[in-house]
C-alpha cells in the first residue's frame, strides 16, 4: 500500500511538471489553483548605492524559493559575491535530502565591483508550492543605465 501510494504521488509530481511545461505554469490543485510564478514569488531590485543592488522576494504564504537554485550574472558589469541569508533546512522528497529554502520576505544583497556602461543583469531562481508542484527554474532580467547607481532607493523592475 505503502508503495502504491508513492508512485500515486509520483504520477502527480509528473503530471503537475507536465501542465506547468504545457501550460503557462497554472495547473489546477485539489484545493484550488497554484500561483503563477510572478505573483508566487515577486521580484524587485532596489538600488542602494553605486555598489549595491538589493534583490527583494516577497515569496506568498504556501511557497518557497531553494537556496541552491539561485544565479546571479550581469552582461557589461561584474558582480560581487551575493549576500543570501541562511534559508530554513527543509528534507525535499523529490531530491531526497535536505536543502536549504526561503519563505516570506527575502533580502538578497548583490555587491558591483565593476561597471562599464548600461548592462543587463539577470537572475535565476527556482520555488514550489507546499501543495506539491515545483516550477521550472525563471530567469528573470532588467536593464541597469549606471546613473541610477548614484541615487540610493531606486527601484527595478524585472520581467
């Protein structure tokens, strides 16, 4: 019984990944319908200075992001080490380990060690929802012009 039970969830698991490659990453739930992934896990840049680029997620009740998914790169500027703070470990059934996620709000300091000119950064994440589908890994990207490194609390808007 045990084991039928995991392959019904596995057959889920497939089918929930399925729709989300199919569909625009809307498949219906049990209990209702799961987030699309831009209002699951929102992203805003902030300018804090001509070196620093804060990331805020404000990640919705019943989803979270994994640490180990994110990326960072800039095309036309270089980029610091990121300041992730340290997510909850949390045993992830489909990986069969534990891993490190974020939930709620989500501070993610992005150091500029060096800019020539306008650049495009970009930045990879990956989240689930408790309710048990995980989307594929976003990348999301937003065009920087270097003046708005000199005013402090600018925002970015990606897409």
């Amino acid at each position: 019984m045990k084991l039928r039970a995991k392959g019904l969830r596995a057959l889920a698991w497939s089918a929930a990944l399925l729709a989300c490659m199919v569909l625009p990453c809307r498949a219906i739930a049990a209990d209702g319908q799961f987030l699309d992934p831009d209002v699951a896990f929102p992203l805003v840049g902030v300018v804090r200075g001509p070196s620093t680029i804060e990331l805020r997620f404000d990640i919705a009740p019943g989803y979270y992001l994994y640490r180990r998914a994110f990326a960072f790169s800039a095309s036309g500027a270089t980029l610091g080490k990121p300041r992730i703070p340290p997510g909850q470990a949390k045993f992830d059934e489909t990986f069969g380990k534990t891993l490190q996620t974020h939930r709620g709000s989500l501070r993610i300091e992005l150091p500029l060690t060096h800019v020539d000119g306008p650049f495009k950064l970009s930045v990879v994440s990956q989240g689930c929802a408790d309710a048990g589908l995980c989307y594929p890994p976003m990348t999301r990207s937003v065009a920087i012009d270097p003046q708005l490194l000199r005013s402090s609390g600018v925002a970015l808007k990606f897409n």
